[in-house]
C-alpha cells in the first residue's frame, strides 16, 4: 500500500474526521499547536468532525469538558468511547437489561447503563463481563473474573492497548490485563477499540457520515483500525510516530496519507513520484542504498515525511526488510 492523492482538501474529499485524542488533538495537558484552529477549519468546509479514544475511563462528557478547556470546540454527543463500543457489543448480542459484571471505571459503567445493560459487580450473577481501563480495579477482582472468564462467561474488552500515557511517564495499559487474563483462561476477549472496528463503525452511526476519514498519530491502533474498517486515513506526525516506526510499517498499518499535523485536513494531498526506488515530491527525493535512508533537496515538511516513507515502503516491500534510519532528522 503507498500512499494516495487527493486532489481537493480533505475536508471537501470526505465527510466526517475520526480524530484521535492524545498525540492528534493534545499531548497530555496541552493542546497540539495549531488543533483547535484546524479543527475549526474543517468544520467550516462542512466536514463532522468526531473525537475518538480508547479510553474507556473518562465518559464522554468529561473529555468534552476537556477539549473545550483547551479550545478544542466540543460536544459531549462528538465524543465517541472505547466504552461506548464494548456496549454496543454487550447489547447488540444480551439485548435490554442483561447483567454485565463490570471490571473498570466509570466511563465503562456509564456506557453500560446507557445501552440499557446493568453493571454488576464481578463476583455477581451476569452474562458476560465488560473490562476496561481503570486505575483503582482491585487485584481481587481481576482474579474472580479470570477465573469466571476461564469458566465460560463471555468477555469484551474495551481496548487492549499495551501502553497508556500519564503524568508521570508511559505506563501499562489494559491491554496488559487483556493479556494477562487471556494467558490465564485461554480465552481471547472481543475487543471493541482500535484496531478492531467496532469503535469506527460506532462513531459513524452515532455522529453520521457516509465517506468517513479516520486521524490518528499510531500506526498499530489508528491507522491499522482504518484498514480493518475499509475507510481511508491520515496519519500525523504530532504524537508517538516518528521516523523510526514510519519506515517498519506493516502494509496494514500504512495509511492513505500523511501530514504533519491537522492542518493536513485543509490541503489536497499530492502524488509522490516513486520510480526505479526513488521516491520524490515537493522538492524531496529518498532513496536507499545499502540498506540506508537517503533524503536530498529542499521544500515543505509534509513532503519530507512522505517521499521517507514511500521509498522505506519501496524497499522493504521489494527486500523483505527495513532501512537503517540513523541519522535522519526532518526538517524543522
């Protein structure tokens, strides 16, 4: 897969952006330079725009109130959670007031009772168990799940990310006691987050939308979740994707175009020229040799990132394997 043109904006091409949170549209505490201008940008050219996280731990409401602290324009209705997705799951197979024993935090407990399903504690009669993030779960219940797991209760899981951001550096997600669980009972969770669909395919019914436009900053759950849901997707450069991880992707976990930031909502995407394993646009020209990286010219930072990733893609489909990036910096 390499990347597409788009002759018109994005924000013209397609109706609805799918915009991740952390590394997208903030970085921890702080708004990412720019967002909230280009968010504004979008939705005059008459594009929705829907803020989407794996999060299952904060309801929507609370991340609405966030955005709009930090300028992000924002309705509790445009936030659309991991949490609210497990739920669809839960209701779509137990129906209406079916017993969900509940291994998290509010915003997945809020999610349940919303989907007309009754949160339960673990040790409780239920039909299935709902976990996600949450800071405060007791050991104890983690075991009386596993176990309730092992024993033949069907579990969804919110998301099963490894990693989760906080204050006080990269600490483990829920997707260590996805994992954790699973190597216990043997059982594979349903996992409503990215990059399983059911997280895209809730905020297009809940938000509308017919030519939808997932934006993330990670390869393995943003743009990979695009593949898996057949939509076409941005990736940004503002969050955990850097040179390094930009050049291994996976064809599943390329995306349909690249900016480096939001502002590429606003702005047709331009055909890079790849021919005899050159790569070239806007002035740039990546090649490899010996398995190293190499970038000549001058011009914008967007086409940067974009003839680095189409020669590395080149390459490693044509060899089998990665570049070298050492020593490949892009221009400020």
């Amino acid at each position: 897969m390499t990347l597409e043109r788009s002759e018109r904006p994005l924000c013209e091409a397609y109706d609805l952006a799918m915009l991740d949170l952390d590394g997208v549209v903030y970085i921890g505490p702080d708004a990412v330079p720019g967002a909230p201008a280009h968010v504004d940008r979008a939705r005059a050219a008459g594009m929705r725009v829907a803020f989407i996280t794996n999060n299952a731990r904060r309801p929507p409401a609370t991340v609405a109130a966030h955005l709009r602290e930090l300028g992000v324009a924002a309705q509790d209705e445009d936030v659309v959670t991991s949490a609210q997705a497990a739920a669809r799951v839960l209701a779509d197979r137990l129906g209406p007031g079916a017993r969900v024993a509940l291994l998290g935090a509010e915003g997945l407990a809020e999610a349940l009772v919303a989907a007309g399903l009754e949160p339960v504690g673990v040790t409780d009669d239920a039909q299935a168990l709902a976990s996600g993030y949450g800071p405060d779960v007791l050991w104890r219940d983690i075991m009386r799940a596993a176990v309730r797991v092992r024993d033949g209760l069907w579990w969804v899981a919110s998301n099963s990310d490894m990693t989760i951001p906080t204050s006080f550096g990269t600490a483990p997600g829920h997707g260590v006691l996805v994992e954790t669980i699973s190597r216990f009972s043997g059982v594979d969770a349903v996992v409503a987050g990215k990059p399983s669909r059911p997280l895209l395919d809730e905020t297009v019914r809940r938000v509308g939308g017919d030519r939808p436009l997932m934006v993330g900053d990670r390869l393995d759950t943003d743009i990979e979740g695009a593949v898996n849901a057949g939509i076409d997707s941005l990736l940004v450069m503002t969050g955990v994707t850097g040179v390094r991880e930009l050049v291994a992707a996976r064809p599943e976990e390329r995306p349909t175009y690249l900016s480096v930031d939001l502002a590429g909502l606003a702005t047709p995407q331009p055909q890079v020229v790849v021919m005899d394993g050159r790569a070239s646009s806007g002035g740039w020209t990546a090649s490899v040799g010996n398995g190293r990286l190499r970038v000549e010219g001058a011009g914008g930072v967007d086409d940067w990132w974009r003839v680095v990733a189409e020669a590395a893609w080149a390459y490693a489909d044509r060899t089998g394997q990665h570049v070298a990036p050492d020593g490949i910096e892009p221009p400020r």
